[in-house]
C-alpha cells in the first residue's frame, strides 16, 4: 500500500528545530506517512509551514487558517487531514470545499469543546460560546471520522454524531522526565496542584477547600504550579503561606510530585489529564473530581479518590484524607504506579496507532 499523505494541522506553536522530544514523535510518523504540519510559529521547513504569531494571534490564525490550508490542499495534496480540534476542522472543511478537494477530515477531540469558550480565557470570551458550539458542533457532524482520547471524549463524539471514533488512545507526550524509579511518599503533609489557572480547572473551589483544610490541619502544604487568568485565586492563597509557581520544567515538576503526598485535580472538564499520567508514573494518587476524562483514568479508592466537580467541602475531606489518612497515600500511590503502564506509548505505538486510524479512514 502506497504512504499515505497526512496533513496535520493544530494551534499548537512549534519552534524549529524541533527539540528532541518532539522530534522523535514527528519522525517516528514521518516515517510511516508522508507528512505536512500547519500550525503556529515563526519558521518553516520542508515538513512544517507555520503561521507566525500577530497581533490578536488566535482571532486573525482561525481567520486566516481556511486560505493556509486551501493552499496546503491545492500544493501539497492530502489523502487525510488530522485536525487537532473542531475548530481546526472547522477551518479545514471550509478548505476542502472551496478546493472541491477528495481528502478527507480526521477530528481528534480531546476535551469537550464546549468549555474552550465558557471556561477558559477571558469572560468576553463567553460571548461568543453560542457561535463556537455551532461552528464546532457543525465540524464534528461533518468529518469523515474521529480520534477520540479517552472514554469520556468517545462519548461526546457518538453523542454529536451517533458514530463511534475510528480510533481512542492517548496521545504521545514525552515522559522520560517522569519514569525514574519511583521515590517513597513522604510524611510530610504536601498536596499539589498542577495546571492552568482557569475557570474549567475549579481553580475557586481548589481554593475554597484548601482554606477549610488549613483552618482544620494547620500542618498541610500546598504547591500550586501554574498561570493563567485567575492568577488572583493563586497570589490569594500564597499570601496565606501556599507555595506558588508559574511553571516548573519537567525535571522539576517530578520532583514535586515526589515531594508531595498526592495530585489535586479538581476539573470540571477535562479530555485525559496527562498531568495525572504524570503522579501514577512517579507513583502519587489523584485527588480529583468526577468529571470529563477523570474517572477514565481514576478509580476511586484504588488510585485515588473523586469527589463530586464543585463541591469543595467534599474536596477538603478528601484532601484531608489523603494527607493524614495513615497508609492511604501509600496504598493508592503504589496502585497508580502499577496502571501507568497502560497510559503510555512509545513514539513508535502511537505512529501506528496514528497509521492504523488513517487507514480506516481511507478505507
């Protein structure tokens, strides 16, 4: 059978040369498919046409990202195109029906849609949630076929479309950061947080929760790493003694988790946490919410425990648990290091995974 020509397209901003990590997720594709990358960037190569980033770069990328990719199918003619979200096969159907093209539209959806709008950004960006549900509802109802994550994410997909995903596996993250032999869960009462500061990570109610744990257990810690719009919930809580990081480097991060008793994730929305991924390989229970791609990958009281999404006294107690419970930590921590395996993926099994969906895609 002849390589397939794959075209992916994304929001996600390269910088070239790819560093290694990436590099060897693209090579091992390039080496199964003929591949051609639009997304966001200031440079170009022979594989990756990246758009350079301007002022109101989101607005003005989806605006212009239909005339880069009627290009993309007039030059360099694609059997598939892989978009990265809705919005981006949004932009990719427009193309194909300006060109008359015969490709045809892989969409991976890896979180619900819906909350890119809602949650996420600027309250102004709630304006247009109405808008954004058609368009991308429209994108997903169109597609040939879909990629879908996680359980959760296969089930917004057979919902929109009443057709099952051509393919659900996680996608390749580089994780070596995270796979040292695994460390002993330390007494010391430390929880950490790790992602976006955003409405859709329940950033108030992780807040809410933590204070009802410190007024109860003034022993507890708490390490907050990451940025975002509500930057205020996080200089709020590390005014009251909460450690606070922008951002952590991989290497770093690991030894976070490991100086932490568990992972806090209390999400209202989320496709499959690799921040979870994360705490199961350095052996750290999750304390999450049962919402989105959560209960995907944590199993109540087997590595970890859920609450219900929004309920911060329900969160506090599980915290609580989680710090002081004897035993509980460990017990939890070590059952999250034993399913971790079935998360990951070397470059070379998600290629052929990647393969294997585009293929049924043609076929």
């Amino acid at each position: 059978m002849t390589r397939p020509r794959v075209l992916f397209v994304g929001r996600t901003r390269y910088s070239l040369p790819l560093p290694e990590s990436l590099a060897r997720k693209w090579d091992a594709l390039s080496e199964r498919m003929d591949v051609r990358v639009v997304a966001s960037g200031s440079d170009r190569d022979a594989r990756f046409h990246l758009i350079p980033p301007r002022h109101l770069d989101g607005p003005r990328f989806y605006a212009s990202l239909p005339f880069e990719l009627a290009r993309e199918l007039r030059e360099f003619r694609p059997d598939v195109i892989v978009a990265e979200s809705p919005y981006e096969a949004a932009a990719a159907r427009l193309a194909l029906l300006r060109t008359r093209s015969g490709a045809k539209l892989l969409v991976e959806v890896h979180g619900d849609w819906r909350t890119s709008t809602r949650l996420y950004g600027s309250r102004v960006r709630a304006a247009v949630a109405p808008l954004g549900d058609l368009v991308a509802g429209w994108a997903v109802r169109s597609a040939d076929a879909h990629r879908a994550v996680s359980g959760f994410t296969a089930g917004l997909i057979e919902s929109a479309t009443g057709r099952a995903p051509a393919g659900v596996f996680t996608t390749y993250s580089d994780l070596g950061s995270f796979t040292a032999p695994v460390v002993a869960v330390p007494r010391e009462p430390r929880a950490l947080f790790v992602g976006v500061l955003e409405r859709y990570k329940n950033v108030d109610v992780l807040a809410e929760a933590w204070r009802r744990v410190a007024a109860r257990r003034p022993g507890a810690h708490l390490h907050l790493v990451g940025a975002g719009t509500r930057t205020d919930v996080a200089a709020s809580l590390a005014s009251g003694g909460v450690r606070w990081d922008r951002r952590l480097e991989p290497a770093a991060l690991a030894a976070a988790l490991d100086a932490s008793r568990a992972l806090l994730l209390p999400s209202a929305s989320e496709g499959l946490p690799r921040v979870a991924i994360e705490a199961f390989l350095r052996g750290r229970a999750v304390v999450g919410a049962r919402a989105g791609g959560i209960p995907d990958i944590v199993e109540h009281e087997r590595n970890g425990l859920l609450v219900p999404p929004g309920d911060a006294g329900a969160l506090a107690d599980a915290v609580e648990r989680i710090l002081f419970e004897a035993g509980l930590a460990e017990r939890l921590g070590a059952a999250a290091h034993e399913d971790s395996a079935r998360w990951t993926s070397t470059p070379a099994e998600f290629a052929e995974r990647v393969l294997a969906t585009v293929e049924r895609v043609l076929a």
